[in-house]
C-alpha cells in the first residue's frame, strides 16, 4: 500500500523528528493538500494537530500548492 515519512518539527524547541505512517495510518494522507491540517491521533499521537507544508513524491519531485 502507501508508505510516507514525516518529518515533524517543534518550532519551539528547534527539534524536528521522524515518523513512519503505513498502510492504514498513511490512507488519510491521500488527497490532502498543502495548508490543510491533519489530527494527531491518526498517526499515535493524540492531542495534536499537524499542519502539511510540503513534500515529494518518490522521484523527488515537489509538491506544489494548487490554486
């Protein structure tokens, strides 16, 4: 199925950490845009809210913000 790799930053504390999110974790991913936020408690962690800022695909091609 899909795998995609987060990369989840703190702005306060600088820290940014790494997360894997596959198959069911990964399915509400699909679709989504940059701007939109995303619950934490589809990926284990409850209690936060994420916002997309980018990504790539498997080539390395950016994501780009539609209109």
């Amino acid at each position: 199925m899909v795998d995609f790799k987060l990369s989840i930053a703190d702005p306060k504390s600088g820290k940014t950490y790494q997360k894997e999110a596959k198959d069911k974790e990964a399915a509400p991913f699909v679709g989504k845009n940059i701007g939109e936020q995303i619950k934490g408690e589809i990926i284990g962690l409850a209690g936060y809210e994420f916002l997309i800022t980018g990504g790539s695909d498997n080539c390395g091609f950016p994501m780009r913000r539609e209109f």
